[in-house]
C-alpha cells in the first residue's frame, strides 16, 4: 500500500475525533458555555447535520481544484472552526464551530476514498478503504477515550487543541506524501449531478443507511443498557467500549481484504448476521457474559462494512469525490435516524428496544438488496473495476 493511503487513515481518525469526542466531553462543556446536558449533546446533531448537507456542497464547490489543493484548503477550514471551538465562550461560537469542522470533514471523507480509489489498482480498492476508513474506527477506540483523559486532566479546551495540532501534523504529511495531479475534467454541475439518476445507486445508498442506521441504534445507548440492563458498573464501561473498539479493528482488517472479491456476499452476510445478532442481544442483554460476546460481535460486523459499502457504490457510478461524499452523508443520516427511533424505542419500551430498533433496520437492508438483485444490481456490483475520475499516479 503506498504510503498516502496510511496518511489518509491518520487524516481520517484526527477529523473524526472531533466529531466523536464531544460525548466524552458534555459535562465540561455544559459547564464551560453556561447551557444544559442536552444543549451540549445538541452539537453531535449539529455536526451530523452538517456532514448530511454541508458536505456535498463543498465538494461540488470545490469539483474543480486540484485534489491536493482541495484537501489543503479542507484542512485549513477544519483548523479554522476546531480554532473557533477551542476559543468559544458562548453556545452559538461552539455551534459554528461544529458546522464549519463538520463541512470540512464530510468533505475530506469523500475526497480521501477518491483519492485513496485512484491511488491503488482495481482489486485492492477495498482493501485500501478499509486502512483509510480504519481511521474512523481508531478514532472511536482511542480518539475519544484520550479525548476525554485529556479533559479531565487540563479541560476541554486543550482537548480541541490537541486536535488542532495533529490536524496541522496531517496537513504536513499530506502535502509531503499525496502527489500532486492536475485537477480532473470536470463536468458542468448538472452532468456531475446526472449520475444520480440511477436508482440502483440510491438503492445502495439505503442499503448503507440502514445498516449504519442498526449499528448506531444499539451504540447510541450502549451505556445504559450495559448498566442498567447487563448490571456492570459505570468504572466497567470504558473497557467494554474498548473490547468493541477491538472488534471494530479486526473486523476492518478481515472484512477489508473481503470488500473486493465478494463485495455483495459481505454485505449480504453482513446484513443477516445484524439482524440476528442485535436481535438475540435484546433477548439477552441481561446476561453480563453474553453481552461481552455480542459486543464484540457487533464491532467485529457493523462499521467494517463500509469498504465493501464504499465499493459497491463506486461501482454503482465512480470514483468521484462528490460521489464518496453523498455515501458520507448518507450513511450519517442513516446513523441520525437509527439514534433518534432508538430514542423512541427507549421512551416507550426500555433499553432493549434499541436492539430491536438495530435488527428492524438490518431487515430493511436485507430488504433492499433483495430488491437490488432483483433489479439486477448484483450483476453491476460483482467482479469488475471501479470507473476512476482522474488518476493520482
């Protein structure tokens, strides 16, 4: 693998820290900006929203700029609003802050998987995604965790500032490590925007949605139900969230190496074994030593699935930033809606119902890619090479 594709799983696991870190920090910063628990949580909304529909916006602005010059001037905009955030004295500073560093890495995220696409052949492509993407599963492993350490030792600013720092350490390797090419023939925006026509396309982007969507239906409220259900103590938490960090990583590095041979048979499996599991782990959650195995199992088969999910969408249409993008936001409305009906799901019914909320959605994505093959998706998404935008060699 060259060596730009670790660089961009580094990029990767910074800007994602920013999102992810803000849960750790609620507490600090509810007391820091003078506004509630749940006005502090409001700003992971603030930055999913942002990545849902900033994101594809800064990228067709940008559709026309080198890609070297594009993640540069990415970088720059993340460092601006990280800035903003470790300054804010009030809410709405913290609010800007959040949209701005939203904007920038929704789009970095779709312009490093095109770049990443270009940088290696055909086959390795989801084995390439899966160390870039693997930045995004570190930073929930130890991006937050060291977050949050370093906010109990000197607070919550010098956490935004330690992210502002490795950010500015990436942008450096980048421009030392990513080659310079000119910037792709471009279309006019309404060809650019023609390839989503394809319904077989959207098809794909539901399908990553929903299984996102499952995931983050259980992960949004794992700490209640380990307490509260499974009856561990608060101090057992953080490990058990590391033993699902674990299985995040080796499912990545398994399930990478599947993504390009058997793209449609991992999400197929995938799929079934969300549902079955999640659904098993709301009859069982009680058990202490059954819900270790689950956890694990559920890091091991959820979030690795985004490199087959990534190539079977680039072989769907292209290799296009705006393409990888629109997946980005997609899947984040995807992890927006699976919290908010666990939401529901816990109101009304206790803290197993976001398992069942997860499994419920699982089946929609078996869903969907029965209705894909059935409109002969499979046969576009098997065996075959991804259409490229421009080549980085």
């Amino acid at each position: 693998m060259p060596l730009a594709v670790f660089v961009l799983g580094f990029a990767i696991f910074c800007l994602n820290t920013t999102e992810v870190m803000v849960a750790g920090l609620l507490p600090s910063l509810s007391d820091g900006l003078g506004v509630s628990i749940t006005a502090a949580g409001n700003l992971v909304t603030v930055f999913a929203l942002g990545m849902v529909f900033g994101g594809p916006v800064l990228t067709l602005t940008l559709r026309k700029a080198p890609p070297k010059q594009a993640m540069v001037m990415m970088f720059v905009l993340f460092l601006a609003g990280q800035t903003i955030g470790a300054l804010a004295t009030a809410y709405w500073a913290m609010v800007l802050a959040r949209i701005v560093t939203a904007l920038a890495t929704a789009a970095f995220f779709g312009l490093a998987a095109s770049v990443c696409a270009n940088l290696v052949p055909a086959d390795k492509i989801g084995r390439a995604l899966a160390i870039v993407f693997g930045g995004f599963m570190v930073a929930n492993v130890f991006g937050l965790p060291l977050a949050t350490f370093i906010d109990q030792l000197m607070g919550w600013r010098a956490a935004f500032w330690a992210v502002d720092i490795l950010v500015a350490l990436c942008l450096v390797l980048v421009v030392c490590t990513v080659k310079a090419v000119p910037a792709p023939q471009a279309p006019d925006v309404r060809s650019e925007l023609s390839v989503f026509r394809s319904g077989r396309l959207w098809g794909a982007f539901a399908t990553n949605a929903l299984l996102i969507g499952a995931v983050f239906a259980t992960f949004a409220y794992l700490a209640p139900v380990l307490t509260e259900v499974a009856g561990f103590s608060a101090a057992v938490v953080p490990l058990l969230f590391v033993l699902y960090g674990v299985g995040t990583v080796v499912g990545n590095i398994v399930l990478g190496r599947l993504a390009d041979a058997h793209t449609m048979r991992v999400l197929w499996l995938g799929g079934v074994v969300l549902a079955v599991l999640l659904g098993l782990y709301a009859l069982v959650a009680s058990s202490q030593a059954l819900s270790i195995a689950a956890l694990f199992l559920l890091g091991f088969t959820g979030m690795p699935l985004n490199p087959a999910m990534a190539s079977r969408v680039m072989r769907l249409s292209n290799s296009g930033a705006l393409i990888n993008t629109m997946n980005t936001a997609t899947i984040c409305a995807g992890i927006t809606v699976g919290s908010w009906l666990a939401g529901l799901g816990v109101d009304a019914y206790g803290y197993r119902a976001p398992m069942w909320t997860g499994a419920l959605l699982a089946v929609g994505a078996l869903v969907s890619l029965l209705l894909a093959r059935a409109a002969g998706g499979r046969r576009a998404t098997t065996a075959g090479s991804v259409p490229q935008i421009s080549s980085p060699h």
